[in-house]
C-alpha cells in the first residue's frame, strides 16, 4: 500500500516553444498541456508559462484511496496543510513552494524489455568476427522520466515532508546535502538539494544502456556543444550512468541508465546501502562536478524574481 509511482511534474518557464522544441529534438512525444513522455509513456512533464523557471507541482500515485487519507492523517500530525477533494490530496512544501500531489494511479506500464547485450571482455569473447550492435545504433527517444531532483532552502523540512508526510522512501543521504528518495523501484524517483532558491535543479529521463545515452546525448550536442553540462560519468547514490545537459530554460536534463532497483526495502538496508559519503557525493567515477551544476547561471535572476514574490 502506499505510493508506487512517479506521475510528473509541472514546470514553469518564461518560453515553452523554446523547450518544446529541444525536447522535439530528444524524441519525445506529447505536448506542454497533455505531458511530454519518453517511448515507454508513465511520468510526464507538463510545461507552464512563467515569468522565470520554476517548479510548480510534483505528482505521485498510490494504490487506493485509504492512502490518501493516511498521508493526510500524517501530513495534519506534521503541522502541513493538507487538502484533500476530487480524489487528490495537495500540500504546498513551505521551503521549496511546490505543490505535492497524491492520487489513486493504476501501475506504470510495463516496458518492453530491452534486449542485453553483453560485451567483449579480456579473457571473456562473446562476440567474435562481427561488430558491437551498439555502433549501427542510433539517437532515439528515452524510454521514460525517472526522477526529478528539488532544489530547497530547507532540505530537512522538505525531506520530512515528503518521508514522514507523503509516504516516500529514503534510499540515501548526506546529511544537509542531498537526499534520496523512492517511491517505486527506482532508487530515486525525487532527491532534495539545498539551494538557496527553490530549483527544479534537473530531471532525468532513462535509457536502454550506456549507449542509448551515448547516443542520445551526442546527437543533441552536435548542432549545440554548449548544451554539455556535464558527463559521461557514473553514479555512486543510484549507481547509474548519467549525462547531463542544460534545457532552454536553464534546468538540466539528465540521461541515464542502469540505476539501482529496490525490491526488497529490508534488502536494501542490509546490503544495499552501503555508506554513501561526501567523498561520493558526485559520482563514482566521471569529470569533477561543474560549478554551474550547484551554482546556476541564472541564479541572480531566479533571487530576484522569488524576492518579488
Ligand atoms: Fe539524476
């Protein structure tokens, strides 16, 4: 019972056909009112008109209506504000001002299972006198959107919100730097940041493998090297293979894949989740992590515009 599942988010930004246009170019299908998707369908990104880039709501689906009100019950007990009508509870997060929305989901479509390929090693040929099927591959669109990552001015606040309140589970942290957090196999289906504005710091869309984001990334690069933001690198938290680029709006967009599943939560804390510590709170292996990455450029811009509010 509970949550199973990332259902979207909604963003704002001052030019929508600007990102309607590049996520176009990345394969996906749908629109800003109806969501964009990856091939697979589920979560969705719906695009708003805002005077600056913002993250307006985040959406999650659970099994049936007793959750909805057990996360109210526990949302009430917290000091939130829930309200609950129309089959849907809402809460606004106080510190990062995006509204949190639950509602009875039917489970995520199954995706057609991408075929393993299993490469070339020392000592190890599986594949003799023939190419890897991986170089005739070409750019296509991601199988779908994983996670979101918020960026908050009270990283605590808001993780207790979502952990104690909504129901989401932890998978990992730094304190006070980054948190994890699940609500369906996925090692994360949102992390927390601190940040001193409120951020969609970036979202991430999942790939067959390493070479579907190979692929994918360089084919977005090529008429805009200035889009890399950083990558070819993998995950320590998620274990994944990441590669992140900047959107028109400012936000980044990660491609990704072969992130950690969680089937067994007692599984995963007693073998899973090894210590994760500041030394790996970039990545296991990759380039260091870039400054605008943490900073953003438009930083200033994003201050003023929330000290206007
Ligand atoms: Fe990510």
């Amino acid at each position: 019972m509970g949550l199973h599942r990332l259902l979207g988010f909604t963003a704002a930004v001052p030019a929508p056909s600007a990102l309607t246009a590049f996520y176009g170019e990345l394969g996906l299908g749908g629109s800003p009112t109806t969501g964009f998707t990856g091939s697979d369908g589920g979560a969705s990104v719906l695009v708003d008109e805002g005077d600056f880039r913002r993250l307006i709501r985040v959406e999650f689906g659970c099994q049936g209506p007793e959750d909805i009100d057990a996360a109210a019950a526990r949302l009430t007990d917290g000091g939130a504000a829930p309200v609950v009508g129309d089959g849907e509870l809402r809460v606004v997060d106080p510190a990062s001002r995006v509204e949190l929305v639950v509602r009875v989901a039917d489970v995520a479509p199954t995706p057609a299972p991408a075929s393993l390929v299993v490469p070339n090693a020392p000592g190890a040929t599986v594949r003799a006198d023939e190419r890897a099927p991986a170089v005739f591959a070409g750019p296509r669109p991601p199988r779908r959107l994983g996670h979101l990552v918020i960026g908050t001015p009270a990283l605590t606040e808001t993780r207790d919100l979502l952990v104690q309140g909504l129901g989401l589970k932890l998978s990992d942290e730094i304190d006070g730097v980054i948190a994890f957090l699940r609500c369906s196999p996925d090692h994360h289906n949102v992390a927390l940041v601190e940040s001193p504005v409120p951020l969609l710091q970036h979202y991430s869309w999942e790939c067959d493998d390493v070479d579907h984001v190979g692929h994918s990334a360089s084919a977005l690069l090529r008429p805009d090297p200035s889009r890399h933001t950083w990558g070819l690198g993998r995950h320590f938290a998620g274990s994944n293979f990441y590669w992140y680029l900047r959107d028109p709006a400012g936000s980044y967009l990660e491609l990704y894949s072969d992130l950690d599943q969680i089937l067994d939560d007692e599984a995963w804390e007693l073998r899973g989740r090894t210590p994760f510590d500041f030394e790996h709170v970039a990545n296991s292996w990759g380039p260091d992590l870039p400054l605008e990455f943490i900073v953003p450029p438009d930083l200033d811009q994003l201050q003023a515009a929330w000290a206007e509010r």
